[in-house]
C-alpha cells in the first residue's frame, strides 16, 4: 500500500501533542531526529512507528527553542505520575498481585543468607 509523502517544517522533542505532525508523537522518529550524528543527512534505515508505519526523515537543522509557556513542576508532576502508572500497569501481571510492591520485587531479586546461628 503506498502512502503520500509528508513532511514537518519542525518537530519538538516534547511530543507536543497539538503538532500537525504524526511523526512528532513517534518517539523513534523524534530521537533519530536528535541525534547529532543524523545533521545534515537522510536517515536511510526505516523507522517502525507505532502505528504500525516506517519513516525515513531527512534532519536539515537541529535547534533549541525557548517554550514561553513551560511550567516545569506541571511537567515534572506530569512526568512522574507517567512514570507511576507505567510501573502500576507493567506489574499488573508480573506475579507481585494487582499492587505494586517494591519490597517483593526487592526480595524476589535478593539473595539472602541467614547467618544469625554464627552469632548467637
């Protein structure tokens, strides 16, 4: 199935979710797209999105930008909870139960040896 050339003028490393490109919500795409070693060049090997496409992007110019809006505890805050729920859904069916427990996580990886006899 052939599908149309598209092309972005920009793409944010924050994966701003209002951005007319779907390429910006591919976090492949974006991070090929930072890659100072890709400056200047057309980056040949397919990119797998997400969505089930490839991508071959082209990086003529990589910049930095001030964001007029950014609130950088709303983000921290917003970053962390991400991080939360991912670890809430990533143990939901790893055998620790429905709560994530960082104690049996921690004793399921230990190796621990009871030497208490020696002592006493």
């Amino acid at each position: 199935m052939k599908q149309p050339v598209q092309s972005a003028d920009s793409i944010r490393f924050s994966q701003q979710r209002n951005t007319n490109s779907p390429a910006a919500n591919e976090p492949k795409v974006v991070g090929a797209a930072f890659n100072p070693a890709n400056k200047g060049k057309i980056v040949k090997e397919g990119l797998e999105a997400r969505s089930g496409g490839v991508y071959v992007i082209q990086v003529d110019n990589v910049s930095a930008t001030a964001v007029e809006n950014a609130d950088v505890n709303a983000l921290k805050k917003s970053l962390e909870a991400q991080g939360r729920m991912g670890i809430l859904m990533s143990n939901q069916y790893s055998g620790f139960g429905q709560q994530y427990d960082p104690a049996a996580v921690l004793r399921k990886a230990a190796t621990i040896k009871d030497n208490r006899n020696k002592f006493y």
